[in-house]
C-alpha cells in the first residue's frame, strides 16, 4: 500500500479537468462544420485576456463584471496610473478567474506612448508551469 502525506507529490502530467471554450475566431472544423474549440491553457489565456479588456455593462445580465481600464487609459501616465490599473486586473482575475493562480500583474507604457504592455503571470490550476499573457491597452478614440 502506498503512503501519501503532505510531502507527497503528483508527478504526473495529466491535468485533473479539462477546460474547453470555442475559438472566438470563429474558424470552422472541416471534419464536423462547426466552430473550432480551444482547450486546456489557451482557452484560459484567451478567458484572462478577454477579461481585461471587457469594460463594466458590456456583458447582457452581468453588468459589474468587467475591468474598467479603459477609463484610466485617456489619464496621463504616472506612476500611480500603473499602479491603479494594476490592481484594477488583479481584482477582476481573482474575482472573475478561479482556475488561475495569479503571480503578477506587470503594467509598462511602449516606447510610442500610444499604448500600454500588459503582462500578466499566473498559474494554470492542475497544469504544471508558469503562463504568461500579454496584451496590449490603447486608445481607440
């Protein structure tokens, strides 16, 4: 019989649960004709991302989920800027993303100054490995 405790460890490379969301591209499966769907690590990584780049009331029925960092993106770029649109992303992923391990939130502006560099940095629940997200904020208007 095998002993498990606390200094057990899974050393195996199959993840418990599988994660599967559908390709917002919209690209078609030519086998079955219908939308491709995305799994595991980049269907989360497409969740983080899209979440950081939902603004509040845009989603029908769920109005307070969103991240608001497009209203602090016509602000001047200070220090304290980053430092609200940092915490601005961690609270929306560790309300909004429970199958993340979140590490970092790394908020730069671009050499132009015309957009922002977010890099996002966190753990996949079940997946062995740091992952890493990086998008971009500008203004469109």
């Amino acid at each position: 019989m095998a002993l498990y405790d606390s200094q057990t460890t899974n050393r195996s490379k199959r993840t418990s649960r599988t994660f599967k969301d559908i390709d917002l591209d919209f690209t078609r499966n030519s086998v079955t004709n219908d939308i491709n769907v995305v799994e595991n690590v980049v269907a989360i990584k497409r969740a983080v991302r899209n979440l950081v780049q939902t603004n509040f009331y845009e989603r029908p029925f769920n109005p307070e989920l969103g991240c608001g960092v497009r209203a602090l993106l016509f602000e001047p770029f200070t220090p304290l800027t980053k430092v609200f649109l940092e915490r601005k992303i961690e609270e929306v992923l560790l309300n909004y993303e429970p199958r993340i391990n979140l590490q970092n939130v790394a908020v730069d502006d671009d050499q132009d100054g015309n957009r922002l560099v977010v890099d996002i940095y966190f753990y996949v629940v079940g997946v062995p490995g740091p992952q890493i997200v990086q998008t971009f904020l500008q203004r469109v208007r």
